[in-house]
C-alpha cells in the first residue's frame, strides 16, 4: 500500500542539533595530545570488538578510561 505525503522540508534546530553553519562554519582546533591517543585508542577498541578480541577490547577500554580519568596536565 502506498500513501501520498507532501515532502517534508525538515525540522528546525534543536538544542542537541546546531543550526547549519555552512561551509567552514566550524573551526578546526587542534587535538590535545591526550585527545589523540583516546581517539586512536578507540579505533583500536572498534576493531578488537570487531574481531571479537574480548581479551585487547578490554585492555584498551581499561587504557581509554586510565587515560580519561587523569587530570589534565598544564600547558607550557
């Protein structure tokens, strides 16, 4: 069965969803260090869950939350 709808323009933004900013709306910041490692820790957590690697899925969670739950180190 098949139902006639007129076509929907969207919805607007709300508060979990930012408005569109167009093209370079956002700036680029540059990671943290620790922000590096997190992010290239958890593809390794992706692939070893994908692998079915319980054992390094694990000890790279234990790793991701060490490192999350460290205070941040000052800059200079």
């Amino acid at each position: 069965m098949t139902t006639d709808r007129t076509p929907s323009g969207g919805i607007g933004p709300t508060r979990a969803q930012a408005p569109d900013l167009g093209p370079g709306g956002l700036a680029m910041v540059d990671p943290s260090p620790r922000a590096a490692v997190v992010a290239s820790l958890a593809s390794s957590l992706s692939r070893a869950v994908a692998l079915g690697d319980e054992v390094g899925a694990r000890v790279v969670h234990e790793a991701i939350g060490r490192l999350l739950g460290l205070p941040v180190a000052p800059e200079g």
